[in-house]
C-alpha cells in the first residue's frame, strides 16, 4: 500500500541508543499511518457499498411497481438475473435503474 523512506544522519547509524530511537519512532510512525491508511480504505468501502445498496433499492423498486411483487420477490429476481447473465448483482440494479430513467 506504500513505503517508508527514512535518512538519517551518520551519527544516528553511529549511536546505537539513537539508532534505536530513530527505529521506534519509524514503527511508530509506519502503525499510526497503517491505521489511517485502513481507515480511509474502510470509508471509501463504506460509501460505495452505501450508493450500490440504494441503486438496488431503486431497482426492487421499480420491479415492485411494475410487476405488484413483494420486496423480497423483487430481490429475488434481481438475484436470479445476476446470476444468469453472470452479472454483479449492483451492475444489474444499475442497468435496471438507467433502463427506466432515460
């Protein structure tokens, strides 16, 4: 996901109590920025999965309407769908949605 680059001065290689200061504060430094790395990964996971969630309420929707089916129903055929044209179920939706807003 990234690297670390670290320059020391040659006293730092030189002194092994610098030496070990200087490496636990780039471990330090590398478990802080994991953290914030993965945490960024999370939100941007969190909101695409939130958009794909409401274009397939779009599509339940839709089918609801047109075909007088029951949500679950409506889920169900959008699964089978998916799964017979060997389509994400959100990319099916998504279809679905544009077909019926132009």
């Amino acid at each position: 996901m990234g690297a670390l680059n670290l320059h020391v001065t040659r006293h730092a290689l030189d002194d092994p109590s610098a030496r070990r200061r200087t490496q636990q504060c780039a471990r330090l430094f590398v478990a802080h920025a994991s953290l914030a790395l993965a945490g960024t990964d999370r939100v941007e996971n969190l909101e695409k999965a939130l958009v794909r969630r409401d274009v397939i309420g779009q599509a339940k929707g839709i089918l609801m309407n047109r075909y007088d089916v029951d949500a679950d129903e409506a889920f169900a055929r959008l699964r089978r769908a998916s799964q017979h044209t060997n389509t994400k179920l959100h990319d099916v939706a998504a279809w679905l949605v544009a077909c019926r807003n132009p």
